[in-house]
C-alpha cells in the first residue's frame, strides 16, 4: 500500500468482535482506559479493543497519504498497471532463459514476480543490480521483485538489459 513500515490496517465485523481476541493487552484495550484509576479490564466495545498503545503518529499520517495517493490514481488503474508490469517482466525473463518460481495463468497473477538464474547466485545478481541503483530482494535463492504503478515499460526493459545473459 505505499505506506511506512510497521503500520497497517484491521478491518473486523461489529459481529465478530467478541469473539476474536486481541493478541496483546495495553492501556487502550479497555473501554475506561482514559480512566487512569480503574482497574475494570472489560475490553471496548469497538474495533479499539485491538490498539493495546499509543499509536504510531507519524506512521498514521504516512499510511493515509499513501491510501490518499491510491486512491487517486484509482485502485483499479494501478491493479491494471501492476498486472500488465509483472507480465512484462516475467515475458522478458522467460526470453532470457530464467526460471520464473510461478507459471501462474492471468486470472491468478499478482505483482510479485520471483526468478532464478540457472547458474548464477541471486546475491552476486542483486550487488550488480544495485550498483545500477535497481533494488530487488533475495527470497531463498530466489530474486524477487514487485513492479509498481509508478513504474514504467521502459523501466522494466531497462532492468531486464541489466540482468546477466543465461
């Protein structure tokens, strides 16, 4: 979703809010924790009943301009972009002779595409790429990445001229 690290958002259904507990317990959790006195622990009969502490101000307020920036560019246009990049590579890769991790069809595709060179470790690849300031990540052996909407064709030409030859 674009936004910082370490934050993230909970959705649960008014009706299944008793009966999923919360995984840790903080000042916040009780419906009186603004009551620093009490020491009545019933849970609060909202979705509050899952933030056991202060929250992460500064990560609140980047996750909604990164919800903001989603939003307007359309949730739908950047599922299109990030299907149409993601095929673009993998096309790309399979050309060059690299072992793509999934051969998923269209309809399950997803943003993440994850590859192999037969003969060369992902680690020594990924130091290469970084020097051509392209960021990857190592998962198992594997290269991973995961085009985004900001991201053009031509970008993901240029990191496919980059990898090493099979």
């Amino acid at each position: 979703m674009l936004g910082p690290e370490g934050n993230g958002i909970l959705y649960v259904r008014r009706e299944w809010l008793d009966r999923i507990e919360p995984i840790e317990f903080g000042w916040t959790n009780p419906a009186r924790y603004a009551d620093y006195g009490s020491r009545d622990m019933t849970l609060r009969d909202d979705a509050g009943r899952y933030e056991c502490g202060t929250l992460n101000t500064v990560g609140c307020f980047g996750l909604r301009a990164a919800i903001e920036l989603l939003l307007e560019a359309g949730i739908e246009n950047i599922a299109q972009s990030v299907r149409s990049l993601a095929a673009r590579l993998e096309r790309g890769l399979r050309a060059r002779g690299y072992e793509l991790m999934l051969d998923a069809p269209p309809e399950h595709a997803s943003g993440i595409v994850s590859f192999r060179h037969p003969g060369k470790h992902c680690l020594s690849i990924l130091a290469d790429l970084k020097r051509a300031q392209i960021l990857g990540a190592s998962r198992q052996g594997w290269i991973r990445f995961s085009p985004h909407f900001y991201l053009t064709p031509d970008d993901i030409n240029h990191v496919l001229e980059q990898l090493p030859a099979v």
